[in-house]
C-alpha cells in the first residue's frame, strides 16, 4: 500500500491516504492529469492531483507569471508620454465563481447534480465555517431525496464518521442501503463495509460479499479487493450462500436482509 503524506482526505481532513485504482476508463478519461485516492481513516474514496502534476501545475503558473510580468516590461518601455488616453483594464469575471454561481440558481430550481456539488462545497468548506456544515446538509439531504446516490453515499459517510455532522448510525444506514439498492457500485461498496463493520447492522460477512461481490460486478475495483479480505472469514458453506445471495434479485436479497438492522429509522 503506497502511502501519499502530501495529499489530505477532504472528508476527515487525514494525511493517511493511500492511492486507489480507477473504476473505469470512462471515469478516467474524464478526469486527466489527476488520480484517484482512498483515505486509511475514513475510507473516503476522492479524485486529485497527485504530488507531481501539483507540483508541474505550479512551475506552470510561475512560469506564465514570469512571461506576463515580461510583457507589461515591454509594453511599458514602448508606452506613449504623458497625454495618451488612459483606459482601464478590463478584468473577465471570475470563471470560478461564475460556475459557482451558476450551480447555486441551478440547485435552487431543483437539478439534484447541483444540490450534490452545492451540498459537497459547502461541507468542505465547514471546517472553517460551523454554519456551513448544516447547509451543507441541508443541500445534500435534497440530492438524495432527489435520487442522487452520490448525495446518498456522501451523508452515509458523514454520519458514519460523526465529521460535518452528529454520528448517526441509523442515519448513515439509511442512505447507504438506499444507494446500494439503487444499483450505484460505490454505494454497494459502502453497505459491504457497514455490513463488515457491524454499522448500523449486525455484523454480516455474508451480506458484506454479497455486496461486495456485486459492486466488484460494475468494475469497482476496491470492491475487488475488499471482497478478497472478507472472503477470508468465510466458511466454505457461508461463500456458497454469499455466493448464490450475490445472483438474486434486489427484491429476494432485502427480503433476505430483514431484520439484520441493529439501528434503523422509524
């Protein structure tokens, strides 16, 4: 396991981070020069500039800054005396806050994506502001209502952790079995670890593979690996079943869950 102290769990805020595999070459492809990363902490899994391309990206800006600098040099050696006509420079709105700005109107007319993203900016930004962590909620909460199982994973993961919000294990249960059932693979993972962990559910191995097993199925690959450590504690008859749960339908697999809940809402 290739340890990165240079990069800090946005989710926890932890410099144990290790890096992880891409679950697809389309999820690679849409995210260049950067590289996926899973926290020892929290097992947040996040995308992000790795230490050399951070440090390429620098050389880059220091590099165009230098060149900028020389040109106002220049331009100024070439200006006119005194009585040309002074015009002020004309600054482009920021394209970082134009985007913010845009996702904030599309959030409040009701796209769950910018809920999501709205939601996920404001809760890192929480740390430094504590009234930031309930909007941030807030935010979140109407992405999931909304269907959006990244918003489903992300308040699992917060209210497993007890960071950004009260630890809540029927809460975080609650969300991350709703992505699961939505056929989402990183919220398969995520019920696979509850399950493993015995939060918010008895504690299940079998149920751990099973879901496991089936996110490893959608090519998420840490389910591949995870899988492996658990089938380590299974018996040869408890795989067998693990194995055949993995084949049925969600309908059948809930049915066979109830009552494993040690924590749920009402």
């Amino acid at each position: 396991m290739h340890l990165n102290s240079k990069l800090a769990c946005p989710e926890c805020g932890s410099t144990q981070v290790r890096e992880s595999k891409w679950q697809s070459r389309a999820e690679k492809q849409s995210h260049p020069d950067t590289h996926p990363y899973r926290c020892v902490s929290c097992s947040h899994r996040f995308i992000a500039r790795g230490r050399n391309e951070t440090i390429s990206m620098r050389l880059l800006a220091i590099t165009g800054s230098l060149v900028f600098l020389g040109l106002i040099g220049v331009a100024l050696l070439f200006s006119i005396g005194p009585g040309r006509d002074e015009q002020e420079a004309r600054v482009e709105p920021d394209a970082y806050a134009r985007l913010n700005a845009e996702t904030f109107v599309a959030a409040e007319a009701g796209d769950a994506e910018a809920q999501f993203r709205v939601g996920r900016k404001l809760l890192l930004d929480a740390a430094l502001d504590g009234k930031k962590g309930a909007e941030a909620l807030a935010w979140l909460t109407r992405a999931a209502e909304s269907g959006h199982t990244g918003a489903m994973i992300k308040l699992a993961q917060v209210f497993r952790s007890g960071i950004g919000a009260v630890q809540n294990y029927a809460l975080a249960a609650h969300w991350v079995e709703r992505a699961a059932h939505a056929e989402d693979p990183e919220g398969m993972l995520e019920l696979g670890r509850f399950c493993r962990d015995g939060v918010g559910f008895e504690r299940n191995p079998v149920h751990a593979y099973v879901w496991m097993n089936r996110a490893a199925a959608k090519h998420n690959l840490d389910a591949v690996r995870e899988r492996e450590m658990v089938t380590r504690n299974l018996s040869a008859e408890d795989l067998k079943l693990a194995q055949r749960l993995s084949l049925e339908p969600m309908s059948k697999l809930a049915a066979h869950e109830k009552g494993i809940s040690s924590a749920r809402m009402d």
